[in-house]
C-alpha cells in the first residue's frame, strides 16, 4: 500500500489530519479519548467529532477547545509528555509524539536564538496542540500508516499576517515555514493561515518523500478532513491510500572515466563490483579528452552498499575520483522467478523471470544460466534454446496467470 497526503488546496493543520483518518477509518471515540487524556496533562481539552461540508465536498471535522494553562519550558513540557499513561498510549505514539514537538522546538529555537533548553512553548504548546499530535499520532498507527510508504504533494500555505503571542506575524508563520524548509510549497489561494505549526510538524514526521504531484497508485480509499473555516474552496485536507501501480526503490549511481587499465583488469573490475553487491555494471567504450580512448564505469548499487562499493571502485582503478548521484529514483516492475518444465530433446525444469504491469505480463524470459545449460547439454546454440523456451512459456502460462 501507499498514501498520498494532499495539502495542495487548504493546507495542514493537526485537527484536519486527524479528521481525514477518522474517515479513512480510525476509530473516532478511541481517536477522541486519547485527545482528552493526553491533554488533561496540560489543561485539558474537549473533542467533539462530526460530519461537515465544506464546498459540498462531505469531511470529518475535529473541534478541540481547550482550557488555559501557563506556558512550559521545553524540558518541562518534555517532563509532561513522557508521564502521559493511557492503555491506547503505547510507545510508538509517544515516540512519534515527541519527534513532532522536536520538530516545532528546533524551528523555535532557531527563529528565536535560543537553546531548546531555554524555549517557551506558546501556542504549539497548548493542551490544544498536545491533542491534534496524540490524536493524530494514535490514528495513524491505529491505522498502520507508520508501515506503509507515505507521500504529500505541495502545503498550501494561505497569505496576509496573522496575530501570535508576539504580535503580527506575516503568513506562513516563520515556525512554519522554517519546519517545511526543504518541502515544495505555495502560497495563497486565500489571506489567511493554511498551514500551522502542528499540523506542518505532523506532515514533516509523517511523510517519506514529497511530490509535485499525484504518483502512480490506484486508489483505494480516500478520507476527507475539515478545516475550521469556511472558504470560497473546499477547506480539506484529503489522506489517499492506494496501491502502487509501478513499484519504486532508492538506489545509488556512480561513474567514472577510465583510460590506463588493461582489458584484464576492467574485467576482473566487472566481477569484483557485481560481488561487492552492485545491482548493475557497465563499461561503455568512449573517446576522452584529448581524443584519448577509454570507458566510462557506471555502477548501480543499494544506498547501504554505496560505501563498500566506492572504496572497491578506487582499490581497484585508482581512479582520482568518482561523480556519484545519491538516491537516484528507479521505477521498477513487480518480478516474480516462476520455475517451468520446458521440453527440448528431453524435459528440463527451468526458471523464468516475469515481469508484471499491474496483472499483465510484460516480459518472460528464462533464465540465462539454465538457457546455457540446456544448449551445451545437447549442443544446440543457446539463442534456439531461448527462444524454443520462451516459445513454450508464452503457450502454456501467460494466459494462465494472467487470467488467474
């Protein structure tokens, strides 16, 4: 599964989050209990949970109001928030509860130029703010969004200035903005605040990669969470859950230019890398400056391996130095290895590799080892065994598990 946050209209606040899990199936009354004990460590808070349309568009909206309460210094209120005990409280919401206010304290404390130890907390430490980061911590474990891959596409951010415990303040708050440093943003369609602290923290601790837009899922379920206003706009926040449609993994690509190794050495270099756990080497022949021939490495590796990968790239080159594009994208096809019973002059058990796009069958071939150990067994040239074999899989299986 995946999940698309998406904050492009109406922004992000705590209170809405929590709303669009609560439609996409948090349980509300447990979501709404948690609130409230959380919070009773800080003042207190009432919830209250109900069905809205904003812009006709149905949403679940999450009224918190709390009480008054005098302002804690960070450690203090870290004191707090490590004696909250409720049977729905368990470690990973506390953890991911404080990684949150971690976020707003450090983004305080550079604004301001203080330490953590010497941040008050004002607004994002109210009882209020303790309930949207509990309960929208609470709802999304409930959910176990926390194993899935998690995307946001741009925060909306709103305009004009808002009042704060310092006076006016222009919009986004600089909290805000400092805590989505990094994240593509927008400002308006409207004067206001779209995006708050909290809810600005909440995404930031969330999400495992930002988008400019939509990436390719088929939707499953989508939850639609209220803001308080009522704009011109739908004023929701939608949480998408879907399923990749095209899988994606993070990997590493290094090159370099080589033109002082023998052909023994680049190919020794070949096995050498494969062995050290790189996905993928080519060497490509080409001409260098000063017209001098040479190749160019290029070499696909897992982000953990890039570190043992580097170090054999220079052992074995002496190569001066190495480009590298850290955490390159790579769209990749659902794989499965399928063992088939192949008859060429005899029956011979091989494995083929099948890739699918969505349930068809993009591609199937055999495996080359296999193909070469049927064509030296019965001397015919490997290109006839493949091809007979691939021949044989497409008749007998392709329909059968795509129609499966």
């Amino acid at each position: 599964m995946v999940v698309v946050i998406d904050p492009q209209l109406a922004g992000v606040a705590g209170n809405m989050i929590i709303g669009a899990l609560i439609d996409l199936g948090a349980h509300p009354e447990e979501t709404m209990e948690v609130m409230e004990a959380a919070a009773s460590y800080f003042g207190g808070v009432d919830v209250k949970v109900s069905d809205v349309k904003k812009a006709g568009i149905k949403a679940t909206y999450v009224e918190v109001k709390k009480a008054s309460m005098p302002y804690l210094r960070y450690p203090e209120f870290l004191e707090k928030i490590e004696a909250i005990n409720h049977s729905f409280i368990d470690d990973g919401i506390i953890s991911f509860s404080r990684r949150v206010f971690h976020t707003i304290a450090e983004a305080e404390a550079k604004i301001h130029g203080k330490s953590l130890d010497d941040i008050h907390f004002h607004e994002v430490g109210a009882s209020d703010a303790v309930a949207d980061v509990f309960g929208a911590a609470f709802a999304y474990f409930s959910l176990g969004l926390d194993k899935e891959k998690v995307y946001s596409l741009p925060v909306a951010l709103g305009g004009g200035s808002t009042i704060s415990s310092h006076g006016r303040i222009p919009t986004p708050a600089p909290a805000t903005l400092e805590i989505l440093k990094g994240a593509p943003i927008h400002g308006g369609p409207v004067k206001v605040e779209l995006a708050t602290p909290t809810g600005a923290a909440l995404l930031v601790n969330m999400v495992d990669e930002f988008k400019n837009f939509l990436p390719p899922i088929r939707v499953v379920e989508i939850g639609y969470g209220a803001g308080k206003m009522d704009q011109e706009f739908p004023n929701i926040l939608r949480i998408m859950k879907g399923e990749r449609s095209l899988e994606e993994d993070k990997i590493v690509l290094f090159e370099t230019n080589l033109d002082h190794l023998s052909g023994e050495v680049i190919g020794n270099l070949f096995d050498d890398l494969i062995g050290e756990g790189a996905l993928d080497v080519t060497i490509t022949p080409i001409l260098m400056k000063k017209n001098r021939p040479g190749h160019l490495l290029r070499v696909i590796s897992k982000p953990e391996d890039q570190e043992n990968i580097l170090r054999r790239i220079f052992k074995e080159t002496g190569t001066l130095g190495i480009r590298i594009f850290p955490q390159v994208h790579r769209t990749i096809l659902k794989r499965e290895k399928i063992p088939f019973k192949v008859n060429i002059k005899g029956e011979w058990t091989v494995n083929f590799k099948v890739a699918f796009l969505d349930s068809e069958i993009i591609s199937a071939r055999i495996e080359y080892d296999d193909a070469k150990r049927i064509s030296s067994k019965i001397g015919l040239p490997l290109r006839e065994v493949m091809k007979i074999a691939e021949e044989q899989f497409k008749r007998e299986m392709v329909n059968k598990i795509e129609g499966y």
